[in-house]
C-alpha cells in the first residue's frame, strides 16, 4: 500500500490538498484553504488541514444540535439536506440521539478510515492513495433525478484520498447558499476562483455565528455578475455557474459557462470610467415590466449574450420615438456596446468603421433639418430592409449633390452596403442595422442637435429617472 512509502509520508499525504480536474472539489478545496488561512490549496500545512477539518466538524456539531430546521439557528443544519443527506448530523435517526451520540458520530464520520482499511486502489481525482470509497452522504454526484444519486448494486462508491472527500465537505463554505439549490462559482483562473471562494467563506462563517441565511438573491446569474464587477484584476478564463443540490427529494445540477472574453469585459465596464458611465444606461436597457435590468443583463449574458447590443438598440429607439430627442446617455451606450461588439462578438473593427463613417455621413445631412420628421423617417426603417435600402439611396444622391460635401467620401460605401444589406448566412445584416441606427444616435448627440419640434427635455428627464427600479438602485450602490 502506498507504492512503499512510510507510514508517516502516507499520513501527510492524506492532510494535504490537490487539486483536481473536478471543479466542486476546486471549489472545496479553495474554501478549505481559506479555513485554514491560506491562500491556495496548495499553501495548507498538515496542521492548517487539521485545523480546518476541525472548524468544519465543529459547525456540524453545532448545527446537529439544533435539530430543528425551522429555527434561525438551523440555517446550516438545513443546508446540509442538499449537501450531505442521511449523514451522521441530518438523518432522523441521529437526531434523535442524545447531543453526546450525536457528537460522536459526527466526529466518527469526519475522521479517516484507519490505513488498515484502506482499499488499496487510487483515488478516482487525484490518483492519491484512495482510503475508501464515498457516495451521496460525502459527495454531491448525479446531474439529475433520473439518477437518483446513489451508486450502482455491488459497488461502493467513488474511491478518493481523505483531503479529496474533506474538499467536498467544505464545498458549503464556498457557495451561495439559499436553502434550496446551492450556487457555485468557478473558473480555472485561480485568482479569480480564489477571490470569490474567500468571499463567500466569509460570508457563510457570518451565518453559522448568527443563524441567520444571506439576503436573497435576485437571480443565481446576478451571484456571478457581481462578483465579476467586484473583481479588480483582468480575468484569464471563463467563468462556471453550477447550480445543484444533493437532496433525497430532488438532485439536479445545472451549468451555465460564460466565456472569458465576455466575463472579462462585463468586469472591465466596472473598471474604466469611460466605460462605466453607460452601465447605468445598459441596466435600463434591460428592465421589463416584470424584472430589473441587472437581472436581464445577467440572464441575457449567461444565455443570450447576442441580445446584450440588441436590447441596447431597442432601447435608444424607444427613447427617441418616446421624446423626439436624442437620448441623453445615446453616446455613452453607444461607446459601450460598440466594445462589446469588437471585444466579444469580435467583430472586424475596419467593418465597424465601414457603419460609423456611413452613421456620420447620416448624421451630418439630419442635423441640418431642423424637424425631427427626417431621423424619424430614418428609424421607421430599422426592421425593413428594402425602405432603409431606399432610404440611404436617395441620401447618397443628397449627400453627392450637396456642394458642402464636395471631395469627402461617399455615404455609403460598398462594404458598407454589404454589412447592412447582404443576406448571406455568414452576415448580419439585421444587427448592422441596429449598430447603424445607435451609431448615428451618437453623432446626433455630439453634434449637439436638437430638433425644435421635439418633446420638453425635462419630460424626458423625468421618464429616465422614473425607469431606474429599486432593485437596479440597490445593486449600484453597492458597486461605489
């Protein structure tokens, strides 16, 4: 056993922590480190491993001793059904038990196997010496209730060394804890993954003093933009959102991925003020009767990241025909998700000259007017390919007959005409139209035009305040 090493090298092999390809066991073992009070998994000493272990079968026995879920002291107790179901510190059994029973068998589950009983194979993560095999009471296992989270007839389990099984054990310190399904952040830049593991242990050690759960959430995808937002270094990976439960009554695991170029640029608009002066204007952009807009942004990146720039158009448009003005903040959004596109969806940044430069040839021929019939025109033809078609010919000829425009560059150029108009299925011709739209929007508002039949400023002042919701105020705040 062992492949010959000493008994003492094998004991502190079993108290330090690897890690694994696994990402719940990641997630453990950063909470675990951080219980120790070190940096990185790595960085643990056999007595910080102890030390921790320690900490957590302390909060075991604490919560057991509640025995009441209910209570506001049972917070942990109930976290552990969809962690640890039927173990020693939940199943009925045991809390029937005196609290001299319960504590030990707590301690008896949170204590390795002796090396005599050790199954003599590798450890299923890390290929360690394995000193048993571990299913649903240790480990969170199966992706859904088809599977009902227990090992198959004749087998025992998942083989694994004893700091593999003590990372599971410490994966509720590390994740969002609802008393439902559990929420976990992950990602393979290890500073990242290691900032927001040591949040949330500091925030689950509050509700194990206290008794009381977390404020509840907006949405599990909001879990993540916040902590992206809050994230002061450039981002290296993509970012995981796993949302599951180990439950008797229901096993579910849930992934969503966020791509790191998109993680990394929704932690930079938080960054930069010249791009964090839209956000504001990105949130509203993604309000609904029904949600705020840090929810709809947060969905919308994790499930529909192409709808973050259309939601922007939609938005500015609906402004306008609202006010008869150029929005306030149209240049601000503008920059935004004109980053967007060029970071994320990597458009060519030659191809989103090609529509500014025709976006400021439009712009130029309706400062001009001192109605805003024109731009109004202009907009109706966003969702119709031929009238904007139409359109944008007859202020081609405009532009080529106007001697003020005598030696510049024509309206529209042919790549141009080709990005906004081109129905191949590589080309987006329907979304240029939008960029189009938003880029003229911009260079309306730096020329500084205002249309003398539109609506009062102020009015619109007034529908922007009243746009902002609670809840998108609340999340601001806590950016400052």
């Amino acid at each position: 056993m062992g492949g010959g090493m000493s008994v003492t090298d094998l004991d502190e092999q079993q108290r330090r922590l690897v890690l694994t390809a696994h990402p719940l066991q990641r997630v453990g073992a950063y909470a675990l480190a951080d219980l120790a009070g070190a940096r990185r998994p790595e960085e643990v000493t056999p007595e910080g491993f102890d030390a921790a272990v320690a900490k957590m079968t302390a909060d075991a026995i604490q919560a057991a001793k509640v025995r009441d879920t209910k209570r506001p002291e049972g917070f942990w107790l109930k976290v552990s059904l969809s962690f640890f179901p039927n173990s020693k510190m939940n199943h009925n059994a045991q809390l029937k038990k005196s609290d001299e029973e319960l504590d030990a068998g707590i301690r008896e589950w949170r204590t390795p196997p002796e090396p005599a009983s050790w199954p003599g194979v590798r450890c299923v993560l890390c290929g360690r010496e394995a000193v048993g095999f571990y299913g649903k009471v240790d480990v969170p296992l199966a992706e859904s209730h088809l599977y009902r989270n227990t090992t198959p007839r004749g087998h025992a389990g998942l083989a694994l060394c004893w700091p593999c099984v003590c990372s599971f054990h410490a994966l509720p310190y590390g994740c969002r804890l609802t008393g439902g399904p559990s929420i976990a952040l992950h990602s393979w830049d290890e500073r990242f993954l290691a900032y927001v593991v040591s949040g949330q242990v500091d925030e689950n050690r509050r509700i194990i003093a206290v008794g009381q759960p977390a404020d509840k959430i907006l949405a599990r995808e909001v879990v993540a933009l916040d902590a992206l937002r809050h994230y002061g270094k450039p981002l290296t990976a993509g970012v995981e959102l796993l949302v599951f439960s180990n439950n008797n009554k229901g096993q579910t695991l849930d992934i969503h991925c966020l791509e790191q170029p998109l993680a990394e640029w929704l932690r930079r608009t938080s960054q930069q003020p010249e791009l964090r002066q839209g956000f504001v204007s990105l949130l509203l952009a993604h309000v609904t009767p029904t949600s705020p807009g840090v929810v709809g942004l947060a969905r919308n990146a994790f499930h529909a990241p192409e709808k973050i720039p259309a939601a922007c158009a939609r938005y500015l448009t609906d402004r306008f025909d609202r006010s008869g003005l150029v929005p306030r903040d149209a240049a601000d959004l503008a920059r935004l998700c004109f980053s967007f596109v060029i970071e994320v969806m990597r458009m060519k940044e030659s191809d989103l000259a090609e529509l500014r430069a025709t976006a400021r040839g439009v712009a130029l021929l309706l400062s001009r007017e001192s109605s805003g019939g024109k731009l109004r025109e202009f907009n109706s033809t966003l969702h119709d390919q031929r009238r904007m078609q139409d359109w944008l010919r007859r202020q081609a000829v405009e532009w080529k007959l106007d001697p003020k425009n005598k030696g510049s560059q024509p309206l529209l150029s042919s790549r141009a005409f080709q990005l906004l108009f081109d129905t191949s299925t590589d080309n987006q011709a329907p979304f240029h139209r939008q960029l189009l739209f938003i880029a003229v929007l911009e260079e309306l508002h730096r020329l500084d035009w205002c249309p003398k039949d539109a609506a009062e400023v102020a009015k619109e002042i007034a529908e922007e305040s009243a746009a902002l919701g609670v809840d998108d105020t609340k999340y601001l705040e806590g950016e400052e």
